[in-house]
C-alpha cells in the first residue's frame, strides 16, 4: 500500500500508446526518479484524475465505479496505487526522499553531463563539427550583412529536423557571441511548474568540453525571487533539452574560431498558460519583476548575449488537433508566425504575449515563456529574420512544428 492515506499524484507526461494492440497511457516521469515506466488501461487511467490528495484509496474507487458504471474490487485500486508508489510517482516521503538523492547526486557532479550525446547528436567532437557543417553547406553566408546585436532567437527542436535552421542563425550571430563577456540562455522548461523561473549552479558541459557559468551572478539571480524557488526544480536541468541544444551550438562557435567560451547562464522558464486563464499577467507577476531587475543591474556594463532557445507552433493531430495540416492551414499558420517575428523583431513583448492571448495559445507555441522574459530583458527595437521551417511532427506530414531563426539587435 502507498504510504499515504490520501495519494497525491505527481505532475507527470501522459502518452498515449499501444500495448498488445489495446490503447493505454504511459506516465512519463520527467525526472526519472525511478528505472521503471508504467503503463494503465485506459479505464483505469481515469483513477490518476482523482489521486489528486484528498481522496483515500476507497473513496477512489467508489468515485472511479460510478464513472465507470460498474464494479471496481478495491485490491485492484489499491495495487495500482502501490504500483505508482514504487515508481516515485506520488508526492510522499518516499519520493522526496528519492528526489532529495538524485538531486544531490546531480549537484557533486563537476558540471551537467550532455543528456543527448550519441542519442541526438555525436558526442565526438570532430563528428559533431562535421555534422554541422553539413546542415550549413547550402548556406549562402556571402549575402549576410555583419551582425553584432545583443539577441538571438534559435529553435530548439532535435538537429535532424531544425539542423539547416540552426545552422544559418548561429553562424550569423558568431561576432556577437566572440565578442560576449556573459550569455544567457532562455529555455522552455517543459516540466516547470507555471511561471517558474529555474536556475542551477552546474556548469554544462558538451562534446567540445565544459562552458563555464558565472556563480557569483546566478546566486545574485536566485536571491532576487528568493534560492528556495529558484532550485525547487533544479532537477529538470538534468534532462531538458531546450538549453542544452543551444549550449551546443554555442559552444560550437567558440570552438571553430579557437576561443575559449566565456560563461554562460542556464534559465528554465515554465508555462504562462495559467496567465491565459487567471487574468493575471507575465508582466506584474512579482518574481519575474525582481528577476529583470536584478539580472538587468548585475549585467549592467557588460555585453551580454541573450539566446531564446524556442520552438514556435505545435499543431496537428499528433498534439490533440482533429484537423490535419494541410496547404491552406500550412500558409495561415505561417502568416500567424509572421506576426509574432515580427513583434519579437520590434522587442515588442506586450504585443508578442497579446497575440498569443487573443486565440487562447490554439497553435501551442512552445517558447511562449522563454521568448517573451528575453525580449523584457533587451527592450530592443530591431532585428532581422534569418530563417523559417515548418517540421514535419508525425509520419504522414499532417502535423508540424514551426521554428524560426532570429538576430536581435
């Protein structure tokens, strides 16, 4: 049995899958407290909505089999939920004593260990170089104007499908990085709670070595919203691929040019869609306040980089949409991306947040958050799109993710 009297499911991925040809739902732990995965019915998945702590195990099944419309035995709701208690999911001493040592573990590594070598991308160096040089072969950079703004905007999709993207953004932004003292990377914390802001001390490291951060400045960002929130997730640093698919990049850079790296600071931002829903907004939210202005006064006389590391759209049937992505949808939705470059282009975060709010984030965009904190922090006034892509996101080419390059001045 659990040991609670009123299990309190954890914030976890549902994924639908196929198990001996029945639909079922895997539970995702995005932490991966646990070696093991679980997969239930989805008959019985229905109980997860209702291990929410306030209910005992007999008042879930007593809810679940009136849903359900028939006898539900309380053994088979019971080993269920000590199924979900041996693999961490449920929110009691057991996890967090499990969280508490995988934390500490992640914390006496020297520097953040890349999650997706040899998975996403080659973890030897001359093969990584070579790969990217691939993605950039058909990049005419001779009609490229020199750039050196303070603002960049990549995706953060897997190489195979956003390498070409990739390629063209971080090669044009190669002065204003050589020329960086600091560079803040913005990544889309995909497991964050909402509105949160997530710091770590640990340096990432890459295939090319380790980019070194800045402590004394990532402890003066953790005071401002206070380091017991701005840790509670540290965790979700371990995994997330958002920040780590730019670090890469960027170290890339430095690499090709023959420069050591000079520090950079990694910030997972959660989910606005709360905002969309409260009537609340980003820009009075308390900790994200405190949070620019005190990375604007500790940055202040040095040059800085910012790197928005986001995808744009997600739609299709792969992301629940009952419609496939055909030519007409294709051309609206990038009229709609067309938009919201060009407000990021403007600096103009208000617009930016109120375009995504007037049709309730229907298209998913992926760096909502991240995006929108960055263009805060510049209040810049210009910029140029040097890329654009709609990435197939299923098999049959019916669902698409948008991604887009761009340099900010």
């Amino acid at each position: 049995m659990p040991s609670v009297s009123k299990p309190h499911l954890r914030s976890l991925d549902f994924q639908p899958v196929s198990h001996h040809g029945r639909p079922m739902w895997l539970l995702r732990d995005p932490w991966q407290l646990g070696e093991r995965q679980l997969i239930f019915p989805q008959a019985l998945a229905q109980m997860l909505l209702l291990c929410d702590g306030t209910r005992t195990p007999e008042e879930i099944q007593s809810e679940l089999a009136a849903q359900l419309g028939e006898e539900v035995p309380l053994s088979v709701v019971t080993e269920a939920l000590a199924e979900l208690d041996k693999a961490y999911l449920l929110i009691n001493e057991r996890f967090e004593a499990q969280r508490r040592r995988l934390l500490d573990d992640y914390r006496r590594q020297p520097y953040r260990p890349p999650a997706l070598a040899d998975l996403s991308y080659p973890a030897a160096p001359d093969d990584l170089a070579e790969l990217f040089r691939q993605y950039g072969a058909e990049d005419d950079e001779s009609e490229a104007e020199p750039w050196r703004g303070r603002g960049v905007v990549s995706p953060h999709i897997d190489y195979g499908r956003g390498g070409p993207v990739y390629a063209r953004v971080w090669r044009r932004a190669t002065p204003s990085i050589l020329q960086a003292d600091v560079v803040l990377i913005f990544g889309t914390d995909h497991n964050g709670r909402p509105g949160s802001i997530t710091l770590t001390r640990q340096p990432y490291a890459t295939p090319y070595g380790v980019l070194p951060n800045d402590p004394a400045l990532i402890d003066r960002l953790a005071e401002s919203i206070g380091p017991e929130a701005a840790y509670a997730e540290e965790l979700n640093h371990r995994n997330e691929h958002s920040v780590e698919l730019s670090a890469v990049w960027l170290h890339h850079t430095f690499h090709q040019a023959g420069r050591a790296p000079c520090p950079m600071i990694p910030i997972l931002i959660g989910s606005f869609h709360h905002f969309l829903h409260n009537g609340a907004h980003p820009a009075d939210h308390p900790p994200f306040v405190r949070f620019l202005a005190a990375l604007r006064e500790a940055t202040r006389g040095r040059r800085v980089l910012a790197v928005a590391s986001v995808d744009l759209a997600h739609v299709g049937p792969a992301f629940g949409d009952s419609f496939a992505m055909d030519e007409k949808r294709r051309a609206r939705l990038a009229d709609h991306d067309q938009q919201l470059m060009a407000a990021a282009l403007r600096g103009d975060a208000a617009d930016y947040y109120r375009q995504i709010w007037n049709v309730g984030d229907r298209n998913r965009i992926c760096g909502f958050s991240p995006l929108y904190l960055m263009l805060r922090f510049l209040e810049t006034s210009g910029g140029r799109q040097v890329a654009y892509d709609q990435c197939p996101a299923d098999p049959t080419d019916t669902s698409l993710v948008s991604i887009c390059g761009l340099l900010l001045d």
